[in-house]
C-alpha cells in the first residue's frame, strides 16, 4: 500500500533528466511538443510515496541509456510531422 502524500514517480531509467538529455538529442523543437510526448509515455510513470519518491533510492544514477527514449522520441516527431502534413 502506497502512503500519502502520493507522487507521480517513474520507472528505473526513466528520470526526467533522461527525457530531457534525449529531447536535446533529438532536437525536439520546443516545450509543447516535449509535453506531448511527455503524455504518451503513462507505461513509465507510477504512484509512489513522496518520502519514496524523493529519496531518489530507485533511480538509475547518471543520464546515459538514452538510446531507446531518443529512437521512440524520434518516431513521435516523426508520426506527428506526418500527421501535420495530412
């Protein structure tokens, strides 16, 4: 059972600082579409406690590992680039 205050955490080598290093790898081109992709991606957040979540003890140190969130941002641009030109 997951005690209040309740957060919205994310999965192990899923941290922000990922998101953003990947964002920045990709050239995504401005915050509205990093929060569009931000909200495609429920499968890697999850509730947790607040004194679990920023304890930071289940996050993967450092910000490599971004290859799979930079290959699926790209498709995203992509998919949405095709979708405008409809």
């Amino acid at each position: 059972m997951i005690e209040a205050p309740i957060n919205i955490g994310h999965g192990y080598g899923f941290e922000h600082r990922r998101y953003v290093k990947a964002a920045q790898q990709v050239d995504m081109p401005d915050q509205k579409t990093f929060r569009e992709y931000m909200n495609t991606q429920t499968n890697h957040f999850k509730l947790e406690s607040e004194s679990g979540n920023k304890s930071h003890k289940d996050e993967k140190v450092g910000v490599d590992g971004t290859e799979d969130i930079e290959k699926d941002m790209k498709k995203f641009l992509e998919d949405k680039n095709n979708k405008n030109k409809k």
